[in-house]
C-alpha cells in the first residue's frame, strides 16, 4: 500500500467511526479491536508506557513493530512523505513526538524516596502529599512502575491526589476554569495524534529526552534553542530560514505571530524545566492540547487538500473555512 492510500484508509475510517483524524490515537497500531471512546484514556497510555500493547493491527501498523519495540511516532511515516518531511522509513530524518506524556505525568504523581530534600523539590513537587495518599490506599509507596500498573486497573485513583483536590479548589474559587483530570485524560489520547508528531534527526529524538538534556521533552524548549541556533548563523538570513522552519512544519501554535517562540506555562524560560505548582500543571495540559488540536487540524486540511479528499464529512464540518493555521496569541487567549 502506498502512501496516499494508507492516509486515504485512515480518513475513510476516522469519517466512517467518526472520530476527527487529529484525534486518532496511533496507539491504535497496537490495538487489533477499535478503541472505546467511552473508556478513560490513562490506562491505554500506560499499557502503551508499561509495553503491555502487542497486538499488530493490519490496518494501521506500518513498522510490523509491537510491545518494548512499539513506537507510535513512525507509525505515521505515510503521513510525513505526503507533507514532504521525510522520504523514507529509514531517513535519519524520522517521526518524534514534540511533548512527551512521561515528562510532566511523572512529576504529578511522583514521591521522592530520598532524605533530606526539600518538600517543594522540582522532580516531585508533591511528594508529602502523594506519599500520605498512596499509603492511605496502599499501605505502602509504590514505585512509579507498580503504581502505573495500579492506575491502569483504576484510573480513578488519581482523583484522590492532592493535586487533583487542589484544582477543583481552584475552580470552585474562581482561579482557573481548568479542569486538570480532564486535560490530563484529553493530553492522553493526543500525546500520541499527528499534530504532536514532527520529523527530527534521530540523535536530535534521543537527546532531547536523556537525563542531561535541557529540554526534557518540552517543545517550547526544543523550540527556543533551534531559534537561537538559526540567529547564530547569521540574523537576517537566520531568521528567515526559521520562519521557513516553522511555516514547513506548521508549528504557528508554537510561536506569535512574530515567530516568537511562547512558553507552554508562565516562567517556564525563566524559572525551571518541569512544572511545580499546581497552576504550572493546568497552563501546560490545557495549553499543550489547544495547541496540538490546532496542528492537528491544520495537517489534516492539508492532506485532504493534496489528496482531494474534501468530502469526508469531518472535512466539511470542521475544515472546509479554515483559512489559515493559528498562532498561539490566536489560540491561548
């Protein structure tokens, strides 16, 4: 099957299922019965996490790829040589997903095994809180492995974190109108959409999230420093070049309409790499899941246009009067 019958595939049965392609969630590749929408979203991404998926569905899975090896990212390859982004499955140049799921989750639900750190530590700004609620439903602290393993049985649990009882405060006295379970659940399905999706050096892919790097697998950062590496070369032609960089990768959302590079939280430049407060965590789920829908759309508008697939109905309900992709000073008001 070729490319532009693989996309092809994939929106007859996104129309036919109605579900919008830039919902899809590609870990449906590992997945041989159709996703029930009526379930939470949690669990499938930590089976998905925990390499518990093995099924090879025929219908999607392109790498023959399953388990420990499953890579959602690649699964999209057809959808990359159709935009122009990438030739071959074994370019260099391959699929990554811009925000990682693992990066932010983990520091929500996480406890720090260690004496003598502070309370607020960056890595699990939670902790005292997470413990005294793992050992009132456990009796014990699990590790993160074991307590995925327990989420995924009851995704329910998390609704009695500290952080989830924190945000309905919030919301009840008027501070934020975001609801944090809610945008986790929605950021579970879309971590791994199209609009999430780019095409990166591997070394570049395999960087960005090891222990050293700077960016822990934050697109606003990933982003920030590129910008600064096209402004080393030479301002005038460097900047051009990114806003070409940005324009061929439709990542608009990302930047104000100055080609600005915007943060994903408040202080999130200035101040840290992972969130802290509990208002950091509702910025960047409800800012990463705008952000990624509008991509999302946009991509797929572009792939109906080139392959003249303008009458699926998500097409013609969503599509047809987008004129242009949004900038993030269109998107996060």
């Amino acid at each position: 099957m070729n490319s532009e019958e693989w996309v092809k595939q994939l929106f007859k049965y996104c129309d036919e299922n109605n579900i919008n392609p830039w919902d899809f969630d590609f870990k449906q590749c590992y997945v041989n019965e159709k996703l029930d929408e009526s379930k939470p979203k949690l669990p499938l991404i930590l089976q998905y996490k925990s390499y518990l998926l093995k099924d090879k569905n025929e219908k999607f899975n392109i790498t023959g790829k399953t388990g420990k090896e499953a890579d959602c990212d690649k699964e999209s390859f057809h959808i990359y040589k159709i935009l122009n982004w990438q030739k071959d499955p074994n370019d260099q140049i391959r699929g990554d997903s811009m925000n990682s799921f693992v990066s932010t989750f983990n520091r929500l639900i996480s406890v720090n095994l260690y004496k003598d750190v502070p309370k607020k530590n960056v890595l699990a700004p939670f902790s005292v809180e997470n413990a005294e609620t793992l050992k009132s439903e456990y009796g014990e602290i699990p590790k993160i492995a074991d307590l995925n393993s327990r989420l995924i049985q009851n995704p329910g649990l998390l609704k009695k974190f500290h952080f989830s009882e924190g945000n309905k405060s919030r919301i009840q006295s008027g501070e934020t109108k975001v609801d944090l379970i809610e945008e986790i659940e929605k950021f579970s399905r879309l971590t791994h959409s199209f609009g999430n999706y780019i095409v990166m050096l591997s070394w570049m892919n395999t960087g960005r999230g090891n222990a050293l790097s700077s960016t822990k697998d934050y697109w606003d950062l990933t982003l920030k420093d590129l910008h600064h590496y096209f402004l080393s070369i030479d301002d005038k032609i460097g900047e051009l070049n990114w806003q070409k960089f940005i324009k061929k990768y439709y990542l608009q959302p990302f930047v104000n309409k100055n080609f600005i590079v915007q943060e994903l939280w408040n202080e999130h430049f200035n101040v840290r790499t992972y969130p802290k407060e509990i208002s950091d965590f509702e910025q960047f789920y409800h800012n990463i899941n705008l952000l990624i829908e509008e991509r999302g759309k946009w991509m797929t508008k572009k792939l109906c246009d080139k392959l003249q697939l303008q009458n699926f109905n998500f097409y013609k309900k969503h599509l047809a009067n987008m004129e242009e992709i949004k900038f993030f000073d269109e998107i996060i008001k």
